[in-house]
C-alpha cells in the first residue's frame, strides 16, 4: 500500500467551498418537488392518498443505494492508491447514505402501519435494510473510535467495500425471497401520474445528497487541514 | 367490503403528514449539523493554519 | 463518554447480527407459506405458529361488525384454506386482496389469525370508471421458494 498523501501538509491554501446556496436551491427544489406531486397526483385504486408518501420513501432508498455505491467506489480508491481525500469523500457520502438509511426505514414503517397493518415486520427486505444500516452505523462508530488515521481509514474502507455489496442483496430481496414488503415497481406498474412524481422527486434528493455529500467532505478536509497544522505546529515547536 | 373502517381512512393524512415531516426533520437537522460542523471548523483552521484565514481574514 | 456509546452501540449491533445469524433471518427467509404448502404439511402444520399467505377469495369476506369476528377465506389458486380473525382489518383488506395471516390451524382445519396484513402489489394505478381492480392480485403471491 503506498505512502498516504500528505499533500494537505504542503499546500495551507484554504480547501474550496461549495456555496451554500446550492444547498438552500436544491432544498428549494426539493420543496417545490414535494408540493407538486403532493397537489397533483390522485388518489390511489387501493390506498388513496398514502400513495404519496411513495415521494419520500422511495427516492430516500434509492440515494441511500447510491450514496453506499459513492462508498464503495471510493473505498477501494482508496485502499488501491492510499489517498486520504478519498478516505474523506467515502466517509463523507457514509454518514449522509446512513441518515438516509434511517429515514427510509422510518419511513417504512409510517408507511406500513396504514397500508400493511404493521409498523414492522422481520421479512428479507425491511431485514436486509436495517442490517444495511447497522452495517454503516458500525462503520462511522468504528471512524469515531480508531484513532490513527492511516489505521481508521484502512479498516472504514475495508468495512465500506464489504458493506456495501448489502447493497445489491437489499435491492433483490424482494425478488429473491418471498417478503411482505412488494418487488420494485416500474413505469409499467405505474400510473404516469405517479411516475412523473417519483422521478422529479428523487432528481431533488439527488440534489440535496449531493449537495450534503460535498459539504460533509469539504468540512472533513478542512478539519484534516487544521490537525495536519496542528501537528506540524507540535512538532516545530522547541 | 370497502369502507370497513372508514374513520382509519380519515386518519391516513396524519400517516402522510407524519412521512413528510420526518423528511424534512432529517434534512434540516441534518444541514443544521452540517452548518454547526462547518463553523467550528473554520473557526480551528483559523486559529491553527496561520496566514490562511486567522484574525478574521478570508 | 463517547467510547461508552460506540460501545453500546458496536453491543446492540452484535446482537442482532447473532439473532440474524442464529435462525431469525433463516426462518424469515421463506416469510409466508401459501394454503398449497401449509396443507402439504398435513399435520405437521396443524398448532404451530406459521404466517399464511394468499389472496382473500372474491366473495369470502364475513365480517361481523358487533363481535368483531372476521372470516374469510385465503386462496393460492390451487388450493385455499378458511381463516378466522378478530378485530378491523387494516383499510386496504377486502375481496381479491393480497394478505398474510400470522397465527396456527386450528383443530378444525381453520387458521386461527392472531394477526393480519394486507400485501400490496408494485403496482399503483388511480381508480379509472368500470375498472375491474382486483385482478392485478392474481399474480401477486410467488409459487416458488428461494
């Protein structure tokens, strides 16, 4: 494994800084997204109105998919060259695809008590998806508890890469199993009216996933960069 | 058979209410967190990096 | 303070990985048995606790409003088996509808439901005038284990 970048060390130039009001547009957005598929999307066949809470939960699991992916890209990125921006970014898009977890899963479940009858139920998917969660639970209580950087950047991204191939597993778990929970729908299983929701919906997610990602990692930088000078400070001095 | 409990139906908005709440609990908690996080450190690469942003500078 | 917590935490997480391991997940894996499969057991499946799942059979449905007592009956399309309930089903519960009862068949070849769930399908269509709604459930429970 090659040497860590140090690069930070020998480059004090302030790291950059998304602007802040790329969060405030995609929130903004995502407001927007909401008010109009909560306003313009009808009554469902079966479960009327408690069809639209499909807007929140279901673009919630997908970035949670792909915010996991970023981890698992960026893991072995890492674990192949050693880079510490890329320990920051998997870490980074971690902790976002974790809270993101959580909603989902909350989500269900406020979903499930009208629609199925139970808040919850031990079936492959709702599992699979809290062990997923308790996987990246476990990778961020491991990031606070190691305290060697090299040491807790090796082992977050072993756990990470590992962790995240639960992703698949959680996403064919309702084809591979018989579960409570139904199979992914599709446009063919969709009213169009219930599409055009769910895809501008999660194109908001996206947004505001992104936007928290690259924050969350340009603050971990910057933090990195005052304890590199924070050490090169304790080791000049007499 | 529809309408077994139709009053349960009536209470379905407060589900949906609920969905939509938590959402936006966890996305501004979570930016909140962010912008918390973001203030204490600016304000250690402040103190620590010098020339790069301490006593006020940008 | 904070190692406390890690701790705590990396405890909980143990747990449930070891129920998961030790039989929770195994067990949950196939999550409902179709009538097919629960009679195929013949007594074998008569007094323990299993799920039962299937569709509510069009026509089935008696619910007594007063006693609470619901019956009806849940078909796999091969084969169907009576279930007695108690108490309102959850709002989507009605003829052709996907369910999954959990509780044992009793003495008299009737499964006796301590609790029940509707199952919906992926699919998601506004009510259209004349619509004939409920066949979409015919395919909605697998024939076939993992």
């Amino acid at each position: 494994m090659p040497a860590p970048d140090r690069s930070l060390d020998a480059r004090p130039a302030r790291p950059p800084r998304t602007s802040p009001w790329m969060g405030v547009a995609a929130i903004l957005v995502l407001a927007a997204t909401q008010a109009y598929s909560i306003s313009t999307s009808p009554a469902e066949g079966d479960m009327g109105h408690l069809q639209k809470i499909m807007y929140v939960h279901v673009p919630a699991a997908w970035m949670t998919f792909l915010a996991f992916f970023v981890v698992l890209v960026f893991s072995v990125k890492y674990l192949w060259k050693g880079r510490e921006d890329d320990d920051l970014v998997a870490a980074s898009a971690a902790e976002v695809g974790a809270t993101l977890n959580g909603l989902t899963l909350v989500l269900g479940m406020i979903w499930g008590r009208p629609a199925w009858g139970v808040w919850w139920v031990w079936d492959a998917r709702l599992t699979s998806t809290l062990v997923l969660f308790l996987i990246f639970a476990g990778y961020l209580a491991l990031r606070a508890f190691v305290d060697d950087e090299q040491q807790r950047a090796r082992w977050s991204a072993a756990v990470g890469a590992i962790g995240a191939i639960n992703v698949p597993i959680v996403y064919m778990s309702v084809k591979w199993w018989r579960t409570l929970h139904q199979p992914p729908s599709s446009p063919a299983t969709l009213d169009p009216a219930y599409t055009m929701g769910l895809r501008i919906n999660a194109f908001a997610l996206l947004f505001v996933m992104i936007f928290f990602i690259r924050k969350r990692y340009e603050i971990a930088r910057l933090e990195r960069a005052a304890e590199h000078a924070a050490e090169a400070a304790a080791l000049g001095a007499p | 058979m529809t309408g077994i409990v139709d009053d349960i139906v009536a209470s379905n908005w407060s589900f949906i209410y609920a969905a939509y709440g938590v959402t936006w609990v966890v996305i501004l908690g979570y930016l909140v967190r962010l912008v918390r996080a973001g203030a204490r450190a600016n304000a250690d690469y402040a103190r620590l990096v010098p020339g790069a942003g301490g006593e006020g500078a940008r | 303070m904070k190692r406390n917590r890690v701790i705590a935490a990396l405890v909980v997480m143990a747990g449930v990985f070891g129920w998961l391991l030790f039989g929770g997940l195994e067990k949950n894996v196939v999550f409902f048995l179709t009538p097919k499969e629960l009679l195929a057991k013949g007594t074998d499946g008569v007094g323990v606790a299993v799920r039962l799942g299937g569709q509510v059979k069009p026509g089935s449905v008696q619910w007594d409003a007063k006693t609470l007592d619901l019956r009806f009956t849940v078909t796999d399309g091969a084969r169907e088996m009576a279930v007695r309930s108690t108490g309102a089903p959850p709002q989507m519960f009605r003829d052709g509808m996907g369910v999954i009862v959990e509780g044992r068949v009793g003495a008299g070849g009737v499964f006796e439901a301590t609790n029940l769930m509707v199952k919906h399908s992926n699919e998601y269509r506004a009510p259209k005038p004349g619509e004939e709604a409920h066949e979409k459930y015919k395919t909605l429970i697998k024939q076939t284990g993992p």
